[in-house]
C-alpha cells in the first residue's frame, strides 16, 4: 500500500495523472479492492499498485539478490538495507532480508531482538530457509542474525565443507518465491560476504561522502570484478552515496572520482538526515520527508536496473 503521493513519486506521475488513476480505481465495481481512503489521505492498495506495475512494465521475472556491502562501518549498509526492504514490500514486492552481520543491527532493528536461531543453522544444514524466515510485516520477511554469525566463516573455511559460494544465496532462497532478496553484510570482506556478492544480481556499496575513502570503494570494485572474471558471472556494481550534504564543498569533486571507478554510480543521493538514525531506534524510517522520498527514488532506479536484467 502506498499513499497517493508516494505513488507520485516512485511512478513518476503529475497531480493531474494521479487524480485520473485514483478516479479510474474509485469508479471500478469493487473499488474497495484497489483504494482506501482513511481521512483526506488515498491510498492505492497492492491490487492498484500490481496492475499500475504491470502497465509500467515493472514486474520482475526472477528473484533479484541484492547484496550491500562495503568493508567499512557506519556507511549505511543497514540504512540501505531497511529503507529499501520497507519500500519494496509497500509497493507489493515480495521481499526477503538476510542478515549476515553477527551484530544483528538489522535484525534488531525489524524484528526488536536477536534471532534464536539465525543464518549460521542454516548454512551448518541444521535449519531450512523456509522454517527460519519470519514475517516482519505484510511482503516483507527476514532471516534473522545473531552473534553464531560470527562463526559462520569457520564454517566455510573447514576443508571438510563443500559449497559453491556463486550459489550460496541462491540455493538458500529456491522456492521461496521471493520478487527481491536483500542481503546485510558485515564491514570486511570474509568468506560469507564473498559469497553473498558471488551469488548476487547486483551489489550496492554506500559511500558516505562525510567520511570519504576512495581506496576502501575501489577495493569494492575490484573484488566484484575478480569475481565475475573467476566464476564468469555479470554481477554488477552500483555505488550509492549516502549522508549526502550539498553545503560540503569537495562532494562534487569526490563524486567525479567514483565516475571513474569500476561500477555504475546511483543517481539518487541519499542526504544525511537524522531520520535515518530514528528509523534504526523505532523499525521504520517515517513514510514523509525528504529521506524517505529519496529511497523511494532509489527504489525506483532500484527495479528499473533489475527489471532491465
Ligand atoms: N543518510 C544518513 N544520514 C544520517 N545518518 C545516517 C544515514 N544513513 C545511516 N545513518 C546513521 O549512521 C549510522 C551507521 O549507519 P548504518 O546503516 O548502520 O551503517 P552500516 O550498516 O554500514 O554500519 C547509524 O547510526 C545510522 O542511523
Ligand atoms: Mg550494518
């Protein structure tokens, strides 16, 4: 379900275009179906906005696995994560989050607490996707972290353990029927963040320009083009920049670097606001504001990149 507005935003409508839609749902027979008005706010429900993502050709034809990665801390890896698992699913995708990071950031911040079980049983074989994944609200489950995770690269290093790490991910989420599986990385580059990047459509790495390392996204690129060269696969890059300020006056100019790095860079900037640090205390980031508005235009670029592939 998305409000009106919003609708505006991710599908790129006028005013004008949006009252012809809402009007043309309000005038079917079972209107109460597609739109909900509560107040003097309309909501298209996932019935309006399956059939506006068909016309628009936005469905997706096979599961997507997304992995955000950087090797640095505090870049906005679980920000990214959370804001685009929240919009996928308000727009009806189906949407799986993996938490790889054994300090459950993500986990605590959907679900309130550390998983029971988590990730490491499934990849030690003791537990099946489908019997661990929980429901964190309507299209959008998780595969919970917790800190057995930080054992899961002794798992994957013992000789006596065979696995494909381009089909890790993959293997894990066959049947599941999932339109996107978004996967939340530790800082570093172990075995399991390999993998996930190795079995993944694309890769996003957020680079925050307040803290600004060239050489921690050009170690990104390189191990994603490693990979495909080694396993002969296409997984592509994408850079995102987050904490953005407009007043800082070398952006521009840090921004021109990552064009010259292996990798598509985003379109969307993510600004630095405190809303995301809210999101992370309270499970959401509000649906208003200019933050919000900017994951929605990346979620956009998001399924249009995918729908592409
Ligand atoms: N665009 C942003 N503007 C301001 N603060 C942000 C932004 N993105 C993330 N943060 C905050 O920065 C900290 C690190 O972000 P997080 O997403 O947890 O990064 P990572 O997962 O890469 O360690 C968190 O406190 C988060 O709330
Ligand atoms: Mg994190």
């Amino acid at each position: 379900m998305l409000n009106r507005s919003n609708v505006g935003i991710f599908f790129d409508k006028t005013k004008g275009q949006l009252d012809t839609l809402f009007k043309e749902f309000s005038d079917k027979e079972d209107s109460s179906k597609y739109v909900i008005r509560k107040g003097s706010s309309k909501i298209f429900s996932n019935d309006a906005l399956a059939e506006i993502i068909e016309r628009e050709s936005l469905n997706v034809n096979k599961t997507q696995i997304i992995t955000v990665a950087n090797q640095k801390g505090g870049v906005g890896k679980t920000s990214t994560v959370i804001s685009q698992a929240r919009n996928l699913s308000d727009l009806g995708y189906k949407v799986l989050v993996i938490d790889t990071d054994a300090q459950a950031n993500t986990t605590r911040t959907l679900i309130g607490e550390k998983g029971e079980a988590s990730l490491y049983d499934i990849i030690e074989g003791t537990k099946r996707a489908s019997d661990l994944i929980c429901e964190v609200r309507d299209r959008l489950w998780l595969i919970p972290a917790n800190s057995d995770c930080s054992r899961i690269d002794m798992l994957l290093t013992d000789p006596t353990f065979t696995y494909n790490p381009a089909s890790l991910i993959v293997d894990m989420v066959d049947g599941l029927e999932m339109d996107f599986v978004l996967v939340d990385t530790s800082p570093s580059f172990s075995s399991v963040n390999i993998a996930s990047i190795a079995s993944s459509d694309r890769v996003i790495c957020p680079v925050p320009l307040a803290e600004w390392e060239i050489d921690g996204v050009e170690q990104v690129s390189k191990v994603v083009s490693s990979i495909n060269a080694r396993l002969k696969t296409d997984i592509k890059l994408d850079f995102l920049i987050t904490m953005f300020a407009k007043n800082e006056t070398t952006a521009y100019e840090q921004i021109s670097k990552i064009k010259e790095i292996d990798g598509n860079l985003l379109n969307t900037l993510i600004p630095n606001a405190s809303a995301f640090r809210k999101a992370q205390k309270s499970g959401m980031l509000e649906n208003r504001g200019l933050a919000y508005k900017e994951t929605l235009r990346l979620t956009k670029e998001i399924v249009v990149n995918c729908v592409g592939n």
